[in-house]
C-alpha cells in the first residue's frame, strides 16, 4: 500500500507573502513535527507549487479516521501555539478536510505531486467511487508515475469549530473528493492529469472538476523512521 494509513488529512494554503518565511519555519521546526507526535498519525508530508494556486499542499496519514476526530489530535487545535496563532492569522488561503481513503497504489513518494479535487452528483457515487479505484490503479501503470490515491471527504469532524481553526484570517474551503498523483518528474503528471481529464468525468458522476497545481516535494517526516 502506498499510504500507510485509512484516512488522510488534506490541507491547501496561501499566506500573506510578509510572512511566508515565518510560515515555512513554522511548518518545518514546529508543526509537521507537531502533528506526527500523535500517536496513529503515521506521516506527514509538504509541497509548493511554483505557480498557481493554492501555493502550498501538507498530507497527513493516519492509521484510522478516529485519529482525526478524537484524542491528542484534537487537543492540538484547541490549544494552539503562540507561533501557531502567530503565522494562522496570514492565512489568505485555507482549504482543509479530513478524508476516508478509497483506494491508493504504487511504491514510495515521488518528487512531484498533484491533485484533482471534484463533487459528485447525488446519487451516483458508488459510479464515481469505482471510476476513481479504476484510475488509481490504471496510473501507476504509466511512464514515472510513482503512487496515485483517491479520498473521500468524511462527514465525521466534531462539528465544533476549534480554537485553531477559528484564527484563521477566513474559513476554510471543505474537501468532497481527490485524486492524488505522485510521479518522479513535474512532465509526468501532465500527462496523466490530461487522461484523467480526458475520461469523461460527467459519464461517472463526477461534476466541478476542479485540477490543481503541480506541486514540488519539500519535506517528509515519518515518526520512527
């Protein structure tokens, strides 16, 4: 299995650029670090997009949903570091969501990552959810394509909002559905976004496809390894 867990949490973002420094610190020195120390919470990972938007991507894997909904956690976003509270306050982008995974393939983590988010329409997404098994496993077939994987958004968040959460300069975007590619070259994922893209998404369900930027691999932080 290429994720080493059951549920991943997505996070996008862009900063007010007066601060991206502090942010790049925070992430690297504070948070990821952070957020790995919870028990169940099996890898953290960060990218940046050299152009488009949101600029920066941060995955985190963890072994179940529950890790997400409950325990340390969740005490993590209701008791928020100073730099924490410091650098959320520059947020002029935030996009967040806790996922099931649907399925994921492939071997190791490639250099270069993108992700295609999308809604599907009521009622069909038993189609949408074999489409998206279907492409996960059809990518990592083609020429440096690393890993590929498909999440869910879950309806399983406490509803109350966290003290972190709330610092934030506006609220979040939520997440429906992704697929995620990873390759070992920026050139490669053009390609396979196209025959993802080119597959007819309307035919199975899938509506508001949304493809996002080609990302550069920054960082990556398994607890243990």
């Amino acid at each position: 299995m290429a994720l080493l867990g059951k549920a991943v949490l997505g996070v996008w973002n862009q900063v007010d650029p007066a601060i991206e420094d502090d942010f790049n610190n925070w992430y690297l020195h504070e948070h990821i670090p952070e957020r790995t120390s919870v028990p169940g919470m099996v890898r953290g990972r960060r990218y940046r997009a050299a152009e488009g938007s949101p600029r920066y991507m941060a995955l985190y894997e963890a072994t179940t949903m529950e890790v997400l909904t409950t325990g340390l956690y969740r005490w993590q976003l209701d008791h928020p570091t100073p730099w924490t509270q410091r650098v959320m306050a520059g947020f002029q982008i935030a996009q967040r969501g806790i996922c099931d995974v649907i399925a994921t393939a492939g071997q190791g983590i490639g250099g270069a990552a993108t992700v295609i988010h999308m809604s599907v329409a009521a009622g069909r997404e038993s189609a949408a959810r074999a489409w998206l098994e279907a492409w996960v496993n059809a990518l990592v077939g083609l020429p440096q394509i690393v890993a590929a994987h498909a999440w869910v958004g879950s309806d399983s968040e406490p509803a109350s909002e966290t003290s972190e959460l709330a610092l934030k300069a506006g609220p979040d975007g939520g997440v429906e559905w992704v697929l995620a590619i990873e390759a070992t070259v920026p050139e490669a994922l053009d390609t396979a976004r196209a025959s993802v893209l080119a597959d007819d998404p309307a035919a199975h369900g899938v509506t508001d496809v949304r493809p996002y930027p080609t990302y550069q691999l920054l960082y990556v932080l398994t607890p243990g390894a």
